[in-house]
C-alpha cells in the first residue's frame, strides 16, 4: 500500500466535492486533484477586485434540488440562514407592454398550486391560461414521458401553445432551465424539470437563493467536511494523463509525475474528460464517441453595482425582448445595490465587445428603473462553456458514471441524470458515481 492507494477524484467542482463528501462518508479517504488554484469549479466565487468577490455566474436553485438539500443537511448547514426560499414567482416585463405575473401560492397542495397560480395570473388571456393548463394536463396523462424525444419548440407547437405564451412563458423558462434555445432543447428534460418541480410536492417548485458566496456556501463547508474525513484535496495539481492497462485503471499523471492508483473518479468537465479519455479509444470508443457529440451554451452574467441603498421591486424577474433575460437583485446575498443580469444561451450579444453589451444592459435596466442612476461599477462574466447543449435526445449522449474500465467512474453535471447541467445534476452523479465505486467488485 502506499499513500495514494485510495479513490482519486479528479477535479473538484461541485460533483468532484460531492464525490469526496459521500466517499468520505462511506469510509474512503480519498484524494481530490483540482488544476485551478481554488475548488468550485464553475459555481465559485471570484475576485473582481480586491475587495469585490462574486459568483462565476447567478445561479438559481429549485425545492426540487432533493440531492443538493440532503448534502447540505449532512453538512450541517442550515437552510434557513443559507436559502432564500421563496414560493415561486415570475414576473414578466418588456420595454413596451404591460408586465406579465404568475405568483404560486404557498398555501394550496400541489398540484392545486399551479391550478390557481395560473388562473389568478396578471396579463395573460383565457385562452392562454387554458393553453397551458390543458397542456400540463395532457402531459400529466403520459406521465411527462415523451415516446421519442422532440424539440421544446416542436412540443409547443404540438400542444397549440399561442406564440404569446410561448414569449411570455416558455421560451424564458426553456432558457433558464436548459440553457438552449427552443428549437434545439430537448423536450423530453425540459419535461423531466417541469415534472419534479410541479408535478410533485408544493415545496419543490419553490425558488431558492443561496443568501451567501456560492464558494462560502457550499464550497468551503464541503472541503472542511471532506478535510475532518482524513481525505486531503490538492489545488494547483492538474491531472495530464489517465492510465489505463487491461481495461483496468493503473494510474495518472499530474504535473508529469505518474502516481499508481486503481479507483478514479472523472470529476472534470466533458471536454477536458474526452480529452483525457482520448488515448484510450479502444477500451472506451463508445464513450469517446458520445463525448464528441457534446457541445456547450454560454452563459454571460453582468454585474452592476449601485449605491448599497438601491434596490429592485422584485429579488428576480424576466425580462422579454431585450438582450438582458434575468434580473436579479443581490441584496439578498449579502451584496446590497448589486444586480445581476444574465443570458443565456447563444444570441446577438455574443457578437459585442464587453463594453458595449454593458451599455445596452445598462440602458435596458435605466429604461425599466429610471430612479436607479449611474452604476458606480459593472463588470461582465463571459462562461462560453457554461453548460453542455440540451438538445433533442441529448439522454442519448450523456454517458453513464459507470465505464467499460474497471476502477474508473465519470461525475460531473453532463453525466446522464435525468436533469439538464445544473449543481442537482452534478451532485446526482456523484452520489451515483460514488455508490458504484463502493459496490466494486
Ligand atoms: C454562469 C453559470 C450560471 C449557472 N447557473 C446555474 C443555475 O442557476 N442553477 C444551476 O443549478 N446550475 C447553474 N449552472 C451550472 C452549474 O454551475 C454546473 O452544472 C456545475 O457547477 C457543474 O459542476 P461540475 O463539478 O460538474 O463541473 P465543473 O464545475 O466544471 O468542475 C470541474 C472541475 O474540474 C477541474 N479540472 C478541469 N480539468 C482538470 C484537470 N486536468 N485536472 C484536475 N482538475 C481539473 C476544473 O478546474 C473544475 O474545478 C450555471 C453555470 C454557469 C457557468
């Protein structure tokens, strides 16, 4: 035995962390190999100045988020002072129309929640309201379960959903849950969100803000928790080489230094996983193959820091027909007069230098809240590998955490799971990945 012969986990973003707490728990001690110079991988924390920390990117959490409340419960965090959980509530504006409202109650059972929710909605018509709720009934009847995998966009269509529903509802919700556009996004995982967000208990529907840094949320306490277990994680040590012989795990090299090891989990993002898989085609040619199929969404998420005063009527709301589609007020957050907006996906915006998408993201907000002034600062966060592309049987593609190689296990938020790339996703797979490392026979 030596001092490495424990599981490796390599990278440790939100699934490599996963895996290290629930290897942890299981008995392991194992060793988490992470390139950069700080855990969290895209959902982190950074310095925008030297006193200016924010998150790589907004992140939004659902009740329906099971596997990322239970991590936090083993890790003793408390939701109360960690969430912002709030009923859900979606306010539609745009630039020259009347704004559009759908507030869930918390006091009605699912699914009478969403029944009365819909019919007491702000600005939509009868025949819109009906629209929707005959389709989530249709739905209900084949269990949100779809014979073949279609677009979003085809679905809707499928369903008659009026073109202003689908402005004022879908398409804003397509994006922020899968982070494709309508006319490729799967609409069998677009389903799979709505089911276990409103065909399931009142609870899971809610939105939840994490009130805190995401690394100082979630990041710090796992590493802690993992620390207190014996297993150890190495920053700065970038994992070049995977070693494969007779099908099975023997080692990888980090820094050109080989270290033996016969359990891996793959915790790094699809692209540096099909990089490190490449060499080993003949073992994994499948996987290699859906790993090429893989491609990515952007996200860009500007920040504007007012005076600490200013606030937004709303913590989030939508906005239709502009370059900006999120807002979201970070009072909440310990970052009073700070607002972020994002946008998904891929779009116009994509073509503008930083500083001009700043200006028209600034003026799209002064239009909406004149009072609001000159930012004192705005900065802009550009993910151009955000998340894989959610598109038409992408279930397909997404590769299993078990592999055809003894000893090597894949995590992370593109691994099959029945979600789209989110932190459920990459927890998911930990949990899955980790369970099928410790039942190795
Ligand atoms: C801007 C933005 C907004 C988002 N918004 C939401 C949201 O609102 N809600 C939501 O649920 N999800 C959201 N997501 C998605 C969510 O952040 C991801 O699904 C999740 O963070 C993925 O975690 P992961 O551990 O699978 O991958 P990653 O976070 O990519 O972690 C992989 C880790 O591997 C490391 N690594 C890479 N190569 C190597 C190597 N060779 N050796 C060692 N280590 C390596 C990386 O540095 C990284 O730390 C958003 C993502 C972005 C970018």
């Amino acid at each position: 035995m030596n001092e490495y012969n424990t599981p490796f986990i390599i990278g440790a973003g939100w699934a490599g962390l996963s895996a290290g707490i629930y290897l942890s728990q299981a008995g392991y001690s194992p060793t988490l190999f992470e390139s950069a110079p700080q855990a969290g991988g895209r959902a982190r924390s950074v310095y925008l100045t030297p006193h200016l920390k924010v998150d790589n990117g907004q992140h939004l959490l659902l009740g329906a988020y099971r596997e990322y409340l239970q991590l936090c419960q083993l890790l003793s965090l408390s939701e109360k002072t960690m969430l912002l959980r709030q009923p859900l509530q979606l306010l539609f504006r745009t630039p020259h129309h009347p704004s559009r409202e759908i507030h869930l109650p918390a006091f009605l059972p699912s699914p009478l929640h969403l029944l009365w929710g819909l019919l007491i909605a702000q600005g939509y018509s009868f025949t819109e309201k009906y629209a929707v709720l005959s389709m989530m009934s249709r739905l209900l009847l084949h269990d949100f379960t779809l014979s073949s995998d279609c677009s979003v966009q085809k679905l809707l269509h499928t369903y008659q959903q009026p073109v202003t529903i689908i402005q004022y509802l879908w398409q804003p919700l397509c994006l922020a849950a899968l982070n494709t556009p309508l006319h490729l996004a799967s609409a069998q995982v677009f389903l799979n969100v709505l089911k276990s967000s409103f065909i399931a208990p009142q609870y899971h529907s809610n939105t939840l803000l994490i009130r805190q840094p995401l690394s100082d949320s979630f990041v710090t306490p796992a590493i802690q928790y993992i620390q207190q277990h014996q297993a150890k994680l190495l920053l700065r040590h970038k994992v070049t080489q995977l070693h494969i012989t007779d099908k099975t795990v023997c080692g990888i090299s980090v820094n050109q230094q080989f270290i033996p090891c016969s359990q891996v989990i793959l915790a790094t993002p699809a692209h540096i996983t099909r990089r490190l898989l490449a060499p080993h085609k003949i073992f994994l040619q499948a996987l290699t193959q859906q790993l090429a199929a893989l491609s990515f969404e952007p996200i860009y998420t500007a920040y504007f820091q007012y005076p600490e005063h200013i606030t937004l009527p709303e913590y989030m709301s939508a906005s239709i027909a502009t370059l900006g589609q999120w807002y979201f007020d970070r009072r909440h957050c310990q970052q009073p007069g700070m607002i972020a907006i994002v946008i998904s996906s891929q779009g116009h915006h994509t073509t503008f230098s930083s500083s001009t998408l700043l200006t028209y993201l600034e003026a799209e907000l002064q239009h909406y809240f004149p009072a609001l002034g000159k930012p004192l600062q705005r900065f802009l966060i550009k993910e151009q590998r955000a998340t894989f592309s959610c598109q038409v049987n992408i279930q397909h593609y997404r590769p299993q955490q078990i592999t055809p190689v003894k000893g090597l296990y894949l995590s992370g938020d593109y691994t099959l799971t029945p979600y789209p790339a989110t932190l459920e996703s990459a927890i998911l797979s930990a949990r899955l990945a980790s369970q099928a490392l410790a039942t190795e026979h």
